[in-house]
C-alpha cells in the first residue's frame, strides 16, 4: 500500500445530543475519555497505526474544541510534509453553499479534497466509538475480493441486534441487504460505522445521491442499499476485538468502567498500538498521606487527598480530604471538595462539587434536574464549569445543567463559569 | 516575557557524578520528579521567559540526552529561525588536529550567529521553575558586567558549592569553592546572564591565555576584572550534585510547598511526550504520600516513593521511601526501602532491599536482582 492510496474520513460533526450536558459546548469526539484521552484519539491512532497518514476530519457542531484539540496533527504524528491530519468544516462556495446534511453529504462535499490527493480508496470512520482496528487488515480483505465496498461488522447478541445497522450477507460474507434497526433480525452482524470504498465507485455514488431530493445523504440509510441495489461487490468484514459505541451517557459511563474492570480487552498498554493523545503538560499525579485509590485509573495532575475508588479521573482532578469519588468519571480540572461523597457521576471539566454535596444512587427523590430520557441506570451528569453549592444533595440520574429553570431554593449550582 | 535573550545550557558537570545514575547519561538526562529529565526544567524556564534560542553544550554521553531532546518539539524549540541547537564538542575535518578548545570554538559559532543583546547561561545541577525578566531587569539595573544568581539554602550544599561574599551594593567581592568554613549563606545556583557581545569577548580572552573549558564559575570568578552581581532567587532551587542530595531533592517533592512552588505556581515545565496509558491501581493496592506518573500497573504498597512511568508494582510488596524510574518491574512479597531503581531494572520475587535514608541503595539501568 503506497501512503497515498488511501484516504480516511472521519466523521466528527455530529451533535452526540444523548449525552446532554457534555456536548453542550464541545462536539462529540472532543469528549474526554478514559483518563488520558478524547474519544477521536482512537479513530486517529488507529489511523497511523494503520499507515494512513492523510485524515479528514469533518467538523461541524461545536468544532472550537474539537479544532484545537486535533490541531496540526503533531501528537498523532500527523503533521507531514504532503500528508497529515486535515480539519474539514463546511464552507462557503460559489452557487450553493450548505452544512453538512447527512454523513454521505459530508464526504460529498470534500470530494475536492480526496479528488487532489487522489486515492484509490476511502476509509469512512465515526467519531464516536471506543476500539483499536487495523484498517490496513481490512483494507487487505477489500483488495482481495475485488470489493467495491467493505463494511466491518461486528457479532452483537441476538436480542441486541435490533439496536444496530443490521447487515445480511451469504456464506461468502457479500452483503445482499442492509437493514437499519430491524424489528426481526436475519443476522447478527452489526455495521460499526467503519467503510472502505473503492474511492471511484463512492464518488460516482455520492454525486448521484446528492441528485436525489429525497435521499437523507446517509451512508447507513442510502449509500450501501443504492450499492446493493447496483448490484455492486459489497463485503462484510468481521472484526471481534473490543469495540463499544460511547453515544449514550450510561455507554460512556461503562466503557470507561471497563478500563477498570476488563484492562487487557482495550489493552491500552500494548505498546504497539499505542494510543496518542495531546499532553496536558501537567506533573505526575501524588496521592496524599490521607489519600486511598484503589480500582481506578488516574493520570497527570491529579491531587488525591480523599477516597478514590473505581472510578475514571482525567487530568488535574483534585479529590480533597474527607471526600469520597466512587463509580465515576471525572473530566479534566475536576475538584471534589472536603466532605462530599459522590457515586456513579460524570462530571464535566473544571467543576467544583462543593462541600459534603451527596450525590448518587444512595439519594433518593426526583428534582428538577432528574432526567430519565438522558440519564439512566442512576448516573447523573455534571455540566462543566459549574459550582455546586455546599451540602447540595442530588439524586440518581440527574443532569446537572446551568440552562435549566429551576427555583432559587432547588437550585444546586451556586455559580458558573468559563472553562 | 522577555525574547531579548538566548540561552545556553551546560548539560554536563565534569566536577559532579551521580554513580550508576551518571555512568549511562549526562547529568542533565538523569530522570527526575516522575517524569522529567533534569534538563526539562532549566529549558521550560528559558522556553517560559520567551527564549527562543537555546544552545545545549555536551561533551560526551549524550544518547540519552540526544533521544530525549530530539527535535526540541516538546519545548516548542522545533524552529525555523533559532531553535535547540546541540553543541557537541567542536570537530572539524581535521580531527587528529585537536587543540582542546573545540568545546569553545563550538560555543563561539553559536554565540556569533544571534542577534539577541543577552545571554542566559546555566549549569544543568539546580532543578527549579522561574523566568528570567527579573534577573535581566536587575542585571540591567545595577549595570554590571555578569549577574550570578544565588539562593540562602541553609550550610549543606554538598560538593560543588560556590559561596559568594557580596558587598553592600550586591556585587560579588569573593567567591569560594567548598569552604570548610562558609563566609556567607549565599551559594551559587549557575546560572548567570550578561550581555552576548560581553561573553564573545570574555571566550576570546580566555582563549587566548590557552583555557580550553568554558565554566560559569571561571566566569563569576573574574570579579577582580569584571562588576560581578549577585541576584538572589527565593524560590525553590533543589541542586543535584551527588546521589545523596539527587535522592533527597526527589524526596523534597513529597512537601506539597516544594511541589506547589516547582508545578503549580509558575509556568508550566516541558518534557518529552511518551504517550503511556492511565495508571491504573488495582483493589490490592495500598498508595500513601507518593509522586506517581503515567502508564504504571500498581497491585502492592508504595509510601512516601516517587514513581516513574510505566512501572508496575506487584501484590504483596512494599515500595518505601524509594524512587523508581521508567519500566522498573517490582515483582511479589518484595521489599525496597531507601531505593534508588534505575530504569527497566527487574527485581525478581522475594526480594528484600533496604538502604538507609541517607546512603540509598542504587540499581543501575537495566539490572536485574
């Protein structure tokens, strides 16, 4: 495979709007995850480790952070000379000029972009999902079947399937039928999003897509059956590794657990698949005479002086003494102060959980900020940049959000600001 | 921020060894706080005081030094215009023909192609975070030659020490080398600035009286000639110059004052990304009052121990009052205490190692026990 035969695309511009509050300011790939990372990390890594060195991302909601975080591409070793990371928004052009309408769409307007590095073929990837995949494998299985197009597949159990993009294919593994959440599944391999096309056969796809008015431009809905109904080559390609879509706030909360409880399925430590992340630059983390950390995942910055236990803290969180961090994900700059006792909470960067605030599936009620349509399996979200007031008590799934109208006495946040 | 200046770093001390820590590297690449090399903290704070030219003079074993630098990029020195330019002893074609002030000659080039008026020059022995508008503004002020800057740090300065007797006006009168009897408490830190035109002079002078090493005391010691000005630093300054005070100034990290004042406070300190995992610590884990880094397994019990990156420690052991660096595997039912582990050292089941806390037990790189 020569360096330029292959472009990716990595869709990054969607809302990811089931994750409330920790998509409010920032897209859904800049979510941090895992200690260390943001969830585009794993797209991004798998990309080099791949030997792709010429990645689109395609931005769209909310793209500051996303645009920032991803930069010139240095920490993924994808600042090249005729190569690199390239951050793609939607712009204006003469005659018609649009957002990106759909994820077929999306690429649709980038063709330029592919069309001048010339490929033979395209990677297609979603920002939002936690797993380590060589795309080189897959691409290897594309050029051997002569495919025209490679969806990778994933065996989900039977009563999940109708969850996913449902994929029907023969003995051979070809693909005769996309179904898209069906109600009585044929097969069990679910589409994870990932796509190589024959980068001829796409753009003459995505052009006619674009004609149809009544197309959703969506990979899923309309590109694979217009494919199948053209009676083009279509493989599936199976892939069993770890692989978890972070979509939802209670999928985000347990594939962090994971880390935890099952380290060698992600195995973040197999030092030949690295996944590379933007430094924080911040001095090793130090846990303190009265500090205990026990089943938890920690990095740079942290200063532990309470109780930590099975929880996931990302950069610079401070944990005071006499407060207790159990089940949760706390994002960078987080500070737990003296006294409180949090359970099963994401909290989002820099916000201070003031003093003995008591929050978590131990507290019962509903307040205004109970939320069952977001949050669920009693886990409760943090926006960021809050001050929750001292002796605050919050319930199970409550999504703590600053736009909310809730009367002076029932408000829990004392304070905001600008993170 | 102050960008009239470029830097230059000796990475090297020929009067200081730090044992099995200094036989594999230059002092200035001895790993140090979790996740630094020593060099990490004199070039964020030239990086932090707007410099954007540093030169970084080595003479030999710089492996280890040149892997960790690389292209300067961590420091932002990766440059078109200036940069990190290291300056290994000075060999043209002619290599038989040495004269011995190579060294020199090397420093001479890179002084000649700046344009900056002043010149930072530090010894690469003192760990601390500052910036040097202050020094430069007060090197400016009192119109001297050669500004020093020094620090009160109490009487145990170890050797070497340079102690400065300074006048009523602040310029240094005397300057005297591991006193037995010290005549002030104010010792050297190595670090001086003056002016780059005032530096070019000064070389070429003492090339032509035949010195061949560059040295900053040699340097501050020409009060006689020169107005030499004593700037004193009140901040944290943790000097490196034996494995006793590297392994207390590791243990120093552990005072939340030193930690506040060396990471928080200032400006941020670089160093060279490894992109490790999160440190993950297990249910049988057991941390008190410890400085851990990224990347590392933790099953056992650590207290009062600065922990590199990327170790693991397994169920059943103790790690106390130690410092273990980078891929150091510790395996069960072991006992360190007062340990100095060097990176990827080994240390097989069972094993019981204590030192004492003021002679501490080093294990060289690589070893296994």
């Amino acid at each position: 495979m020569s360096r330029t035969d292959v472009v990716a695309m990595i869709l990054a511009g969607g809302q990811g709007a089931r994750l409330g509050v920790l998509t409010k300011r920032i897209a859904k790939p800049a979510v941090p995850f895992g200690s260390r990372y943001r969830i585009i990390d794993f797209p991004l890594s798998n990309c080099v480790n791949s030997g792709i060195e010429i990645v689109g991302v395609l931005s769209q909601y909310q793209p500051l952070a996303l645009n920032t975080y991803v930069g010139n591409g240095h920490p993924w070793d994808l600042d090249r000379n005729n190569a690199g990371a390239y951050i793609l928004p939607p712009y204006q052009r003469s005659g018609k000029s649009d957002w990106y309408k759909g994820t077929a769409n999306a690429i649709y307007q980038n063709k330029d972009f592919i069309d001048d590095n010339n490929p033979k073929y395209v990677v297609i990837l979603s920002g939002d999902h936690i797993y380590k995949m060589d795309y080189a494998a897959m691409l290897k299985q594309h050029i051997a079947k002569g495919a025209d197009a490679t969806v990778a597949v994933y065996e989900v159990p039977w009563e999940e399937a109708p969850r996913f993009g449902i994929l029907n294919t023969e003995g051979d593994d070809s693909i005769y039928e996309f179904e898209e959440k069906p109600a009585k599944p044929k097969s069990n391999l679910a589409s994870m999003g990932v796509y190589i096309f024959t980068w001829d056969v796409l753009r003459t796809a995505l052009i006619k897509d674009e004609a149809d008015p009544n197309s959703n431009n969506d990979f899923g809905k309309n590109i694979i059956p217009m494919l199948l109904s053209e009676g083009k080559k279509l493989f599936a390609y199976r892939f069993s590794g770890y692989w978890k879509d972070v979509g939802t706030i209670s999928s985000l909360w347990e594939t962090n657990m994971d880390i935890l409880d099952k380290p060698e399925e992600i195995n973040l430590v197999d030092r030949s698949w690295k996944i590379f992340s933007r430094n924080p630059v911040k001095p090793s983390h130090f846990i303190g005479k009265d500090g205990s950390v026990k089943n938890s995942a920690l990095t740079d910055g942290c200063r532990i002086h309470g109780v930590v236990d099975h929880s996931v803290l990302s950069e610079s969180v401070i944990v005071e003494k006499g407060a207790v961090v159990k089940d949760c994900v706390l994002l960078p700059g987080v500070i737990v102060k003296e006294g409180a006792h949090i359970e099963r909470c994401i909290v989002d960067f820099g916000t201070v959980i003031g003093k003995n605030v008591k929050a978590g599936p131990n507290v019962e009620g509903e307040t205004a900020y109970t939320n069952h349509k977001i949050c669920s399996q009693g886990i409760s979200v943090f926006e960021r940049g809050l001050i929750i007031k001292d002796d605050a008590v919050i319930p199970a799934n409550s999504m703590i959000d600053s736009d909310i109208d809730v009367p002076e006495e029932e408000s829990v946040i004392a304070d905001t600001f600008r993170v | 921020m102050f960008n009239n200046a470029m830097g230059l770093i000796l990475a090297d001390n020929k009067k200081i060894t730090l044992g099995e820590l200094s036989g594999p590297r230059a002092l200035s690449a001895v790993p140090f706080a979790g996740r630094y090399r020593v060099i990490d903290f004199m070039l964020s704070n030239m990086v932090n005081s707007g410099i954007k030219n540093v030169g970084v003079l080595t003479y030999n074993k710089y492996k280890s030094l040149m892997d960790h630098l690389g292209t300067g990029a961590a420091w932002s020195l990766d440059r078109k215009n200036d940069g990190l330019h290291i300056l290994p002893p000075y060999v043209n074609s002619e290599a038989t023909n040495l004269n011995g002030d190579e060294e020199l000659w090397g420093i001479l080039d890179f002084l000649r192609t700046s344009r900056t008026t002043f010149v930072i020059v530090a010894n690469s022995n003192v760990v601390l975070n500052t910036t040097f508008d202050a020094m430069i503004e007060a090197h400016e002020k009192s119109g001297a030659d050669l500004t020093v800057m020094y620090n009160r740090d109490a009487t145990k300065f170890g050797s070497p020490s340079y102690i400065l007797d300074v006048d009523d006006d602040g310029f240094v009168k005397d300057m005297l080398y591991n006193p037995q009897k010290a005549a002030s408490n104010k010792s050297s830190l190595g670090i001086i600035c003056l002016r780059r035109d005032m530096l070019v002079d000064i070389i070429s002078k003492q090339m032509s009286h035949g010195i061949t090493h560059f040295g900053i005391h040699s340097m501050v010691k020409m009060f006689d000639e020169l107005k030499v000005y004593a700037y004193e630093y009140a901040g944290v300054a943790l000097r490196i110059n034996s494995v006793q005070t590297y392994f207390n100034a590791s243990m120093s990290l552990l005072n939340e004052s030193v930690r506040d004042d060396l990471f928080w406070s200032g400006e941020p300190i670089y160093t060279k990304v490894k992109d490790e995992a999160p440190t993950l610590y297990f249910e049988t884990s057991d941390v008190k009052n410890s400085i851990v880094s990224d990347g590392c397994r933790i099953y056992g019990n650590i207290e009062d121990s600065i922990i590199f990156r990327s170790v693991t420690v397994s169920k059943n052991t103790t790690i106390k009052n130690c410092v273990v660096m980078q891929d150091a595997h510790i395996s069960e039912n072991c006992h360190l205490e007062n340990v100095i582990l060097d990176k990827n050292a080994f240390v097989r089941p069972g094993v019981r190692l204590v030192g004492h806390h003021d002679y501490p037990v080093v294990i060289g790189k690589g070893a296994g026990i």
